[in-house]
C-alpha cells in the first residue's frame, strides 16, 4: 500500500469515528437488513487440517472464539476468524471434546479433552483443563480416565461451578462415566449422576434463568473390535432441580410424561435461551436404534412447553438421527425459541420448534 493511501484511510477512520461519536454511535447501532444475511452463502474460514469437535464464544463479543479439534488441539480468533492461532499445542494431549467459556469471566475456559464421537480411531482425551487467562496458560484438573467428554457446562454467575459430560472411553466398563461437577473451581469433584458402567452422558444442558435446573442425556455404549452396541436400559433423559444433586429419569415404563418407553440410544438436548420452559429433544429409540451398527431408519424429535414435565413427540424425521455416532446436536436461536438448528449427517434447521426440518444448503 503506498503511504498517500494509508494516510488516506486513517483519515477516513478518525472523521468516521468523530461523526459517529457526535451522534452517539446511531450508525455504529443500526442492525443490517435481514435480506442482506439472506444473501451471505456459507464460506471456509480457517482453521485447516482437521475436525472440529467444538467452539464456543463470548456474550457480546461477536469476533472472539475458540475451536477445539479431534487431534489438533485448541485454536482461538480475535477477529472473527480471520487469523487463528493455535493455543493447546504445549499440552500432553490433543484430542478436544468440548470447550465452555464462563458467561460471568471471560478469562475462564475450560476444556475437555476426548472427542465424544465414537469411531475407534478417534483418540481418548486425558480429563479436563482450565485456563484464567483466556488461553494463554493451561492446567490440567483432573478427571484423566473419562476419556471422551462430549460437553461441558459452567454456571452462569459463579465460573468455579462446572458440570463434565462424560460419555467414557466406551471399549468396555468403566466407573468414569456420567455427570461431575465441581463448586471450587476443579479442585474437588462430585460424581453427581452415574448410571452403570456401560452407560455414559452424551449432552446436558442448563437452564440458563435457573441454573439449578440441569437436563443430561445419557448413552449407553460399547465399542468392540468388531461392532458396535448403541442403545440400552441406561439410555433416557434426565432431570435435576437442584443443582444435580438429585436426578429423576424422564423415560421408561410407566413415566406418564411423554417420553418412549426404553430401550433408548443416543440423546442431545437443548434448553430455549429465550424461554426456558420450552426444551427440545433428539432421542434415538424404537426402531430406530441402530443395533449392532446397524444405520438409524427414523430419528425423533421430542419437546417439552413446560421444563420437561410433560414431552409430546413432534417429528420423526431422518435428517434428526442421521449417523447419530458421529453428530446429534441441536440448538436453539437464543432470540427465537421457534428457530432450532440440528446438526446430523446434514444441517437442518426447523422455524417452528422442530415440527418441520429442512436442510441448509451447503
């Protein structure tokens, strides 16, 4: 760039900001026109070279994230993902399940390592790890024999409270398996919710208005050197309302609730941000639980209008169960609890709460 041009463009950056700030930021405010998000196609920004496990981001800040891969390790962007660079690389392990970041301190992010999908070539993690300085640093904290950990939850106003979805390293039975939490930041840690050791969690999600209120799917899952067996009397969906110290499973014979009888597979969940009575379930069960690899023939779609004491079973659509093994998640718009997202084999998306679901163009 010649020196004239970048004079040029300084110049144009302090009248913008002078004429912005004498009209108190209204142009700095103004929101683009949906149309124009409506003209913006699907684009590669980087990393390259592996799988991403996990991202997560910050409240309020639209140009900072974290990307956790299956062996490549952690890589952070401060500028909506135009540079990347890589902050895991000096750590024991490289294999991410999941990634959180507290709502209440920026600084604090926590990892689990361990991808929660269950290919056996897919590498198990060593527990979890924090860092207080945004990724600068990391600590190990424990927890090194849950090896997969397909998520992770931190309370909304107290970063030390932090819930571990571990799913195990599923080659056969172990106790590591299940929902763990600690109040003091990973020096201690209870096993709040432990099925059997065939059984493991594959997603929770916290009411983010009530953070006493915890839903947790769990899974369970063998992997053997010749197949594969998804789906049990251990599988379901269950409830805390007290921080999870106590949990009650929502299926099962007799529930009265909804929800399918057992056996069931793999279970996502999601809370509605914008209302939190309203949460949303994938649930591999019946028919479709695919038995000794056998590939899932429907998927279903469940939902609860009232925090999940009664469920009412809304789509039985392909595209929510596709090759659950390797995806199964949903998520809901935080501003439009109407508008949910559902990763599978493909990336569908619903705008009436999960009824209907069409795939997004890639």
């Amino acid at each position: 760039m010649s020196a004239r041009f970048l004079r040029t463009l300084a110049f144009t950056f302090i009248a913008v900001g002078t004429i912005a700030a004498s009209a108190d930021c209204i142009l700095a405010q103004q929101v683009p026109d949906p149309d124009w998000y409506a003209a913006v196609e699907w684009r590669h920004i980087g990393p390259e070279g592996n799988r991403f496990s996990s991202a997560a981001g910050i409240p309020g800040d639209p140009a900072t994230y974290y990307v956790g891969a299956a062996s490549g390790g952690i890589s952070k962007t401060t500028d909506g993902g135009v540079h990347w660079e890589d902050i895991f690389d000096d750590q024991p392990v490289q294999s991410i399940g999941a990634l959180a970041v507290s709502p209440a301190d920026p600084n604090v992010v926590w990892a689990g390592t361990g991808e929660g999908k269950i290919r056996s070539h897919i590498s198990v993690g060593q527990g979890v790890y924090k860092s207080i300085d945004a990724g600068e640093t990391w600590a190990s904290m424990g927890l090194e024999q849950t090896g997969r950990i397909p998520r992770l939850l931190i309370h909304p106003s107290n970063p030390d409270i932090v819930y571990v979805c571990a799913l195990g390293h599923a080659y056969g039975p172990q106790q590591e398996r299940g929902v763990f939490r600690t109040t003091d930041g990973g020096e201690n840690w209870e096993h709040v919710l432990f099925i059997d050791e065939d059984t493991g969690c594959s997603d929770i999600a916290m009411d983010p208005v009530n953070p006493r209120v915890i839903f947790a799917g769990t899974w369970q899952l063998i992997i053997h050197a010749w197949g594969r067996f998804s789906g049990g009397l251990g599988g379901g969906l269950h409830v805390s309302r007290d921080g999870g110290d106590t949990w009650e499973k929502l299926n099962g014979p007799g529930n009265g609730i909804g929800l399918p009888e057992l056996p069931v597979g793999k279970v996502a969940v999601a809370i509605a941000p914008s209302n939190p009575d309203r949460v949303i379930a994938m649930l591999e069960t019946g028919d479709g639980i695919p038995w000794n690899g056998q590939e899932t023939e429907d998927g279903q779609v469940w939902t609860s209008l009232d925090g999940g004491r009664n469920w009412e079973l809304i789509s039985r659509n392909r595209n929510a169960m596709g090759r659950p093994h390797y995806y199964s998640r949903v998520v809901i718009n935080p501003g439009d609890e109407e508008e949910a997202y559902f990763l599978t084999a493909g990336f569908s998306r619903s705008t009436d709460g999960g009824r209907t679901l069409f795939q997004v163009p890639r």
